[in-house]
C-alpha cells in the first residue's frame, strides 16, 4: 500500500521556516539558538589590533608589519568602506 504525499501549503512551509529561522520564536530550539549556544563576549578570546594609513594610501605587507598598531575596541569605526 502506498502512502499518500503530504501536501505542502506553501505559506505554511514559509511561516515555519521564518519562525525556524527566527530569534524570537521557539528561542530554545530554534536554529539560531542552536548556532550560538556557547557565545561569549569576552575580551580574553579576540584581541584585535589596527594601524590607520595616513591618506588611505595603499602599502605593501613589508610595510604593514614594520608599523605601531594601536588596540582596537568593540564600537571602534573602520572605513570608508569604499577603499580598497
């Protein structure tokens, strides 16, 4: 005997892949929470340091290494983004 097909609505199938998706709903066993269990925000695990080239002017890696680098801060603004 053959079962029959689910039939898949598709606003049904959507609605539940955003609520899957999402942070606010089923927060304990959505993806999202699933992804990030084990956050941390602490500074002991990233440590990022950065040097701003004066007139955002392109430099080799050799030069890169020989400069200071000053320690960088979670809010600290990087850019324009434009520059390459």
């Amino acid at each position: 005997m053959t079962l029959p097909h689910p039939r898949l609505v598709r606003g049904i199938t959507v609605e539940r892949c955003e609520k899957f998706l999402s942070r606010d709903f089923y927060c304990d066993i959505n993806l999202h929470s699933q992804l990030y269990k084990d956050i941390q925000d602490s500074k002991e695990y990233i440590k990022l340091h950065v040097h701003s080239v004066p007139n955002l002017k392109r430099i080799t890696f050799k030069e890169a290494i020989k400069c200071e680098y000053k320690k960088a801060e979670r809010g600290d603004w990087f850019g324009p983004s434009w520059v390459r």
